[in-house]
C-alpha cells in the first residue's frame, strides 16, 4: 500500500507540473499567436473589401466589420448594434454562409470569440466562449487563401489549447506549420506546437518541431533562439 501510494503521489506531482508549465506559459504561447492571426486578417481584408470594394453588400459590412475588429470592438463586430444599421458577423454568417463573404464572416466571428474569451476572468463564461470560437473556427473553410487559411487553422488550435486538448492543439498548429511554410509563420507556430508538446512531455515530437525549424526556416527570428529549446528537450 505504501509503495502505491508513492506511486500515486508521484504521478499527481507529474500532472501538476505538465499542467504548471502550460499554464505558466500559455499567455506567452498563444499571445504571438493572435497577433499575427489579427495582422494577417487585417491586412487581407482590407485589400479585399476596403481598397477594392464591391457592390456586394455583405461585402459592405465586412468592411465595417473589419474596421471594429482592428478597432478592439469585438463585442459590436459579433452581434451588431442595436439599431440595426450593423448586423454582425454572426447573422452575415448566417445569411451569406455559402459566399466568400459568408465564409469570411466565420472566421470573423470565431476570432471575435477568441478575443472576448481572452478578456473574460469568468471560468465558466470564458469557456463558452472558447467553445463558440472553436465552433466557427472549424466551420470556416480555409482553402480560399494562402496567408488566412494557415492563420485561421492556428487559431482553432489556439482554442482547442484553452478548452484543454493540448494534442489536438498540437497537431493543428504543426499543420497551419505546413500549409503557411513560410520562414516568418511555420517557424512561429511550429515553436508553439514543440512548447506545448513538451507540457504533455512529448520531447521526441518538439524535438522534431524545433529541428525544422533549424534546419528549414533557418532565417526566422525563431530560428535565432532555437538551438535553445532543442537543448532543453535533449537533457
């Protein structure tokens, strides 16, 4: 019995590290995260339906929508006013699901969520919104753009890492890794991935996601840092 319960101490205090090194880092994983996600969206949309507008009028309200996004105004950019002179992206989804604007519009909306869980300190509200982020997120079809789609697949990853499914996470961040495969965002989720497989002790698979790092994306500013983590996950 005394061997057991060492036994069993032994595995807890194993848990609650795993757990402590995520928790402890996760502001620091996932915040490059969403900046770049913010930048890139910003950047496309704004090309798309503000220097060249359309006639469309989902396309209109993207333009508004995009401009409370930048603006911080999340909550606004989800649901709309109460006048109605802006619906939201939520009823733009809804309405326009099968356009461009539509598909748009949910990715909009999962990263509105995202944001407006980032703020809440609620536990159980903070999750609702992760799982609405989520919800979108998967909803939205990333294989119109090169630059959003891998953004837009990292930040569903985001979510699952903060609803908990740290593998799910993982593996979604290695994949927008892959289809970005570029030097600036590759490198950066893929460290991403490697530190949150190293809080579930998977040293083997971060070991793989730093190595190509050094050796594919050598030129990132990850790159700069990386000899580093793999140093740590070899002892």
């Amino acid at each position: 019995m005394a061997i057991q319960k060492k036994q069993n101490e032994a595995l807890n205090n194993e848990v609650q590290q795993k757990e402590s090194f995520f928790d402890k880092n996760k502001k620091v994983l996932l915040y490059a995260l969403c900046a770049v996600i913010l930048l890139i969206v910003g950047f496309i949309l704004y090309n798309n339906f503000v220097s060249k507008p359309k006639q469309d009028k989902a396309n209109t309200t993207l333009a508004k929508a995009q401009e409370l996004f930048m603006n911080g105004e999340y909550d606004l950019a989800l649901n709309g006013d109460k006048g109605g002179a802006f619906p939201g992206m939520i009823k733009i989804a809804d309405e326009y699901g099968s356009t461009d604007a539509g598909n748009l519009a949910t990715l909009y909306a999962g990263l509105c969520y995202a944001q407006l869980a980032l703020r809440d300190s609620v536990e159980k509200t903070n999750k609702e919104k992760w799982t609405k982020a989520k919800d979108y997120l998967e909803k939205y079809d990333p294989a119109s753009d090169m630059m959003v789609g891998p953004a837009a697949i990292a930040s569903l990853g985001e979510a699952y890492a903060h609803l908990g499914d740290l593998e799910k996470a993982a593996s979604l961040l290695k994949d927008a890794a892959a289809k970005a495969d570029n030097m600036s965002l590759s490198a950066t989720y893929l460290v991403q991935a490697g530190e949150i497989l190293e809080s579930l002790d998977k040293k083997d698979e971060a070991l793989k996601c730093y190595q190509t790092v050094k050796d594919k994306y050598f030129n990132s500013m990850a790159a700069q840092s990386i000899d580093r983590y793999i140093e740590r996950v070899k002892k």
